[in-house]
C-alpha cells in the first residue's frame, strides 16, 4: 500500500526532469509500505520557535490530549507522538500532553488563507477511512506505513495535486508478486520534497480475472491524467480519476524530504493547516475501529 519503498523493483523516470529540478527521477516502487533503506534521520528541534515552523500549534502525545489542550484554551496541536516522545525533556514543561502550544486569542473574524497543502482527494464525503502514517518503533504496535491511505466508498473520486510541484514520473506499476496493477505519480515540490501518489483500485490478494481489471484501471487512469511529464502543477489542480473495485481503493499519499538516498519519509499531514488535520481525525477512528476494532489509538502520525 504504497509506492516508494523497497522491493527489488526499480523503476525509472519516463523523461528526464525539467532543467529546474536537474537530475531524472530514481523511484523505488512497491505496494506493500515497508521499505529497507537505512535508518530514516528523525526529525529534532533545538526550541519551540524551531518547532513551531513545522508545527505550528505544538505537538500532541495523543488525540485526547489535543482535544484536551484546546478545551484549555489552546489552538489544537498535531498529534505526532513520536515527536512529542524525543523533545519532551529538552522542550517542556509538558501540558495536558502537549508541547509548544500557542494560546487561542480572540481576533476579528478575517478570511481562511489559501491552502498550500490540500487533501489528495477533492471530495472527503467519498472517503470511510484513512490509515495513518506509521514509523517503525511506535507505541501503538502497528505495522509501518510510510504514508498516508485515502479508502473509498464511492466507485469513483477526482484525485487532486496536493501541492505545488514538477510531475517528474506517471506509470503504470504491475506488481510482480501478484499481478495487481496501480499507477503511481510522483512531482517534485518546490522546496524540494518528492510527494507521490499511487492510486490502487483494491488492496491485497486478488485472483487473476480481478488483477487484471486492476491493471485496466490503472491504465485507463494514466490515460485520463491531464498532465505531463515535466509539466508544472498547481496544488488543488485535478490530475485523473481513481477507480474502485471495491471499498478497500485508495489513494497511497507519501511525500520524502528530497529525492536522495537513504529515504527519509515524513508524516504528510505535518504539511497539512490544522483544519485539514482535523478533517482526517474522524477518518482515522473509522479506519482503526474497522482494522483494529478499537484496540488502538494510532492518531495521524506515529
């Protein structure tokens, strides 16, 4: 359930990536979510203001002590457990399992600013869950997962660019363990980051008539996207349509702090407004409830 990762299976950019990028694109695909590079380097922070420029409201061990920070009077921090775990001593005092939050204050009501960083989907309402990110040490015991999983339950959604960015590789990926098919997108953002897509009709085992509709699909995706390799992409800017066989579809949303070895994968909703973090919370309950039959608290990030 995901796309750049380890399998043996490496895949090359189509075309060479626009002169503002420099190098071709080297992907290491899989659907599985597991990769075996080296240790990812993790994220520190030196202060709260250092922090802040990534998290802007502070970080949350859990989801109950972010709801519990904002019925206190603080802007709701993002849940990033693990975050929270390594700044606790050098970055408290620690408040209701919180760190770094910023004071709500009253202001006159002014217009949302625009989003930069959107969901990968135009319509949450065809979404029933969402399976978060997960480092490999993580206190809920769960299974690694290098991104973020949309599911559907609609038998189609518009998958939108989440960001800014160069379309750098757009391909059809069949994998060689089963024969299921998926397409996988990849662009590279302007600050750098390598976010891809892979958009998979179904997860798991499939039987081969199944397997090879999966392939059609996915075909018949890259044939709908409306761009092209080195093309320049807005953020919200409709890219294809993703196809479901059944409610286990989604869109696998990853995004990796340069193109470089060894990977790094980051949580995306850390890129996420806090609004659109909230969004996602629900989403997260259904999947585990569902998966795990309430047995975790995985928040978005672990």
């Amino acid at each position: 359930m995901s796309i750049l990762a380890s399998e043996g299976v490496i895949m090359r950019c189509r075309a060479a990536c626009g002169s503002a990028f420099g190098l071709s694109l080297v992907l290491i695909l899989t659907s599985g979510g597991v990769s075996h590079a080296s240790p990812q380097p993790s994220l520190k922070f030196r202060s709260c203001a250092e922090l802040g420029e990534r998290f802007p409201h502070g970080v949350a061990k859990s989801v109950k002590s972010a709801r519990e920070a904002t019925s206190r009077g603080f802007h709701r921090p993002t849940v990033a457990k693990k975050v929270f775990k390594r700044h606790r001593k050098s970055l408290g005092p620690v408040q209701f399992g919180a760190l770094c939050l910023q004071e709500r204050r009253e202001v006159a009501p002014a217009p949302d600013e625009p989003q930069q960083i959107n969901h990968p989907v135009a319509d949450l309402t065809a979404i029933w869950g969402v399976q978060p990110f997960v480092e490999p040490s993580n206190a809920a015991g769960l299974q690694r997962h290098n991104g973020l999983d949309y599911f559907l339950k609609a038998p189609a959604v518009p998958v939108v660019a989440s960001s800014d960015g160069r379309l750098m590789m757009a391909e059809v990926f069949i994998r060689p363990q089963d024969g299921n098919g998926q397409l996988n997108i990849a662009w590279i953002m302007p600050t750098g980051e390598v976010t891809s897509f892979s958009l998979e009709p179904s997860a798991g085992p499939a039987n081969s008539a199944k397997a090879a509709e999966q392939v059609a699909l996915a075909r018949r995706m890259l044939d709908e996207l409306t761009v092209s390799i080195g093309d320049t992409i807005q953020s919200g800017q409709r890219l294809t349509t993703l196809y479901a066989q059944d409610d286990w579809a989604h869109v696998h949303w990853s995004i990796k702090t340069s193109n470089g070895m060894p990977e790094e994968f980051v949580c995306p909703a850390t890129y996420l407004s806090a609004k659109s973090q909230q969004e996602l919370e629900p989403l997260v309950d259904a999947w585990e409830r569902r998966i795990h039959k309430g047995q975790k608290d995985p928040g978005l990030c672990q």
